[in-house]
C-alpha cells in the first residue's frame, strides 16, 4: 500500500486529496470534514485520471457530506438554512423571534420550545385547507424511527425534532402525511390520493427527507 497527496482546486478553493494504492481494478473516491480521499489501483492511474473523476464527482461527495450532519460545534442548520454558531450568542429569525442561548444545552431546550408553536401553525394552517373537523393536539419528540406520527386515540399528532433542520416545504409534506391519517387511516393508492391533493410534490420532498437533504 502506498499513499500520496496533493491540492484539488474546485470553485476556487483548495481540497487536500490522499490517494492509497491498493490492490483494486477501480477508482473509489470519498469526502469527508474538507478531504477528498482516493482508493485507486497501483497502474495505470495518473494523477490526471483522478482529477477527471474529482472534476465530475467533487460536487455530488460535497453536497453529501453537507447533508450528512445536521449540526456541529459550528453550525445547525434549521429550517433548511445553515446558521453559524459560537459558544453563546443569539439566532434571528425572519419573522422576528430571536433565540439567545448561553450553551448548546440552553440552546437545544429553546429550539424545541421555538419549534413547537412553529409546526402547531403549520398544523393549523392544514386543518383548514384539509377541511380537518376537529383540531389535533401537536407535540414535538425526540423521535429516531418515524418523523410523525397520527393517533386516533388521542387525537394528537407528534412529530420528531430531527424535522428542525428541514425546510419548510419538506416539513408541511409530513404534516399533510399525517394529516391524511385523518381522512385514510392505512397507505393505500386513497389515502396517497389525499397526501398528492395537497402536497403535489410529495414525491420529491419525501425523497429529499429520507436522503437528509436539509
């Protein structure tokens, strides 16, 4: 096994790249924390034939490494934006709310009391154009097998926080999901008739959720 580096230069920005000679018939390319890392065979691979591939792929790796977290030390994104953080400070809102936290504890405790009252409007605002006859109680969990959730028991629908980092248009497609539970309780080719009704994109938003693309 042998290893070499060197800069890859895309949209004017320099990206370190370690490529590792291995024993294999094809290129392998990887990205992760600003790294481009390259498996390519021992022959017959130039440094030129990687940068062909980093020249068609770099884009894709970046966009998917971006969508893979959705915070870190630096960063949250919320409501599909990316939002810069310090250690304390304050996030503003385009409707005029603002969250100051002293930590990302304090900060996460008031993102889940920001966020309730946000999907409950949004909830709200369904139920009528649905024409939804009895309003739902909303509760917003930490949910880590489904984003949402319709009980016809209680007559509340609970939505996970990982919905937090969505945009808005991914966002109101869940909600009119479970909504559609008010109409068509199982997912058959009726209660699908309901969720396109009103969310015609549907297709494309889900897709766009369960690939994380905040």
């Amino acid at each position: 096994m042998a290893n070499n580096e060197f800069i890859y230069i895309y949209k004017g920005i320099e990206y370190p790249v370690i490529v590792t000679r291995k024993r294999m018939r094809s290129i392998r390319y990887t990205y992760k924390d600003g790294v481009f890392k390259v498996s390519a065979p021992y022959m017959f691979v130039t440094q030129a034939k990687i940068v062909q591939g980093l020249d068609k792929f770099a884009d894709k790796l970046i966009k998917a490494d971006a969508r893979s977290i959705a915070s870190g030390s630096d960063f949250i994104y919320i409501l599909g934006t990316r939002v810069p953080l310090q250690e304390s400070g304050e996030i503003k809102f385009t409707d005029g709310s603002v969250i100051q936290y002293k930590d990302r504890a304090d900060l996460d405790k008031k993102l889940k009391k920001w966020f309730l009252p946000y999907i409950t409007n949004r909830v709200r605002y369904y139920e009528q154009v649905m024409e939804i006859k009895k309003p739902y109680s909303v509760h917003v969990r930490k949910m880590t097998t489904r984003y949402g959730s319709n009980s016809s028991q209680t007559h509340s629908l609970s939505f996970s926080m990982i919905l937090l980092h969505y945009s808005r248009e991914v966002i109101d497609s869940v909600i009119v999901h479970e909504l559609a539970h008010d109409k068509v309780r199982d997912h058959s080719k009726k209660f699908y008739d309901v969720v396109y009704k009103y969310c015609p994109d549907y297709k494309a938003l889900h897709k766009r959720l369960r690939k994380g693309e905040f």
